[in-house]
C-alpha cells in the first residue's frame, strides 16, 4: 500500500506510526521503509500506548542487519547505552496481552472505538481501559459516560471536561482513571 500511497502524492515524503498490538510493528515498518517511507515514528524499547509502539533500536538495527542500510547520523554503539539506561529507570514494553495494553489515553484512539471497536482493542476477551490526561479527548469522555456508566451527557459538557482535565493533568503531570473523573465530577471540580 505504501507504493500505492506514492503513486497517489506524486512521491510526497511519508512517514509511519505502527503499534506493536498484533507483534507486527517492527516487520511493518522494515518493509514500509524499503518501499519508501523516509520517516519512523517510534520508541527506544517500544515504548508506548498499549502494546507500544516499533523499538527504534530494534529498526535501526534490522535495517542495517538485513537490509545493509545505516541511517546517517546514527552512533550504533550508543544505542545499548541509551536501552541500558531506560531499563535502569525502570521503564519497558508492555506485552499486548497485559492489562496495561488495554488502558488508552489518546482521544484519537477512544473515537476510533466508539465507532468500531476492533480498531483498538485487538483481544476481545478485555476491555478498553479509558484513562484521561493531556492527550484525551471529549471522545474519552463520551465512551465514559455513555458506553461504560450509561449517563450520557452533551458534547458541550465532554468538551469542558476534557478542557478542565487537560489543565489538572499538565499541572499534576500525571493521568487519571475512570473512577477520579467520576470523584471529581461528585465533587463539582467540572461545574466551576
């Protein structure tokens, strides 16, 4: 699709964005390369919504391992340093089949479900896990009230609280779950 996609932009410069959900993200994104794609968008060690996204370590080095391409600019003998040092902190992948691949913060992906549930959630014994943060939606509201707890409210008052949870998450730099956005709406933090 990605030779279509030229023909179709007179060679415009593409760019792609795999996930890892099915296990596919690396192979995805090596072949997108050799078709034409000129920019990755990735992770060192996968990190990322979900299953996370394609490692970039692991394409840099699967490009230059079974294709012979080294991208210009690149120190390869650094990258196990910049993957030891994650590792130290703490941070890594998320399997597809955990709990915290369930969880979606991006209101990109929550509107995507309401309309077709399989464009994010690829294990259907689980459900999707709304979170709420900076990069939320009104759409992660919408599926709060109206597909989990079943109280719908206007697209007006989704709006106002995503507006006001974009603020709280920023300031406190952290998300929030399903259950703190229905404490703070008892509590009244979205009428003021």
């Amino acid at each position: 699709w990605i030779n279509d996609l030229h023909q179709y932009t007179n060679n415009a410069p593409l760019a792609v964005h795999f996930h890892n959900d099915m296990g596919m993200a690396l192979e995805n994104t090596l072949q997108a390369v050799r078709a034409g794609v000129s920019m990755v968008s990735g992770t060192f060690l996968g990190i990322g919504e979900r299953a996370g996204n394609v490692a970039l370590e692991q394409v840099l080095n699967g490009l230059r391992v079974r294709f012979g391409i080294e991208v210009k600019g690149i120190n390869y003998d650094a990258i196990v340093h910049v993957c030891e040092f994650l590792e130290q902190l703490g941070v890594g992948p998320v399997p597809p089949y955990s709990k915290a691949a369930q969880r979606s913060q991006s209101g990109i992906h929550v509107n995507s479900v309401l309309y077709d549930p399989l464009s994010y959630i690829v294990f259907p014994h689980s459900e999707l896990e709304v979170w709420f943060g900076k990069n939320s939606g009104a759409s992660n509201f919408k599926y709060l009230f109206e597909k989990q707890v079943l109280q719908p409210q206007s697209q007006e008052r989704y709006e106002k609280m995503r507006s006001v949870i974009k603020s709280l998450a920023i300031e406190q730099e952290r998300s929030f779950t399903s259950q703190e956005i229905l404490d703070l709406l008892e509590q009244g933090v979205f009428d003021e």
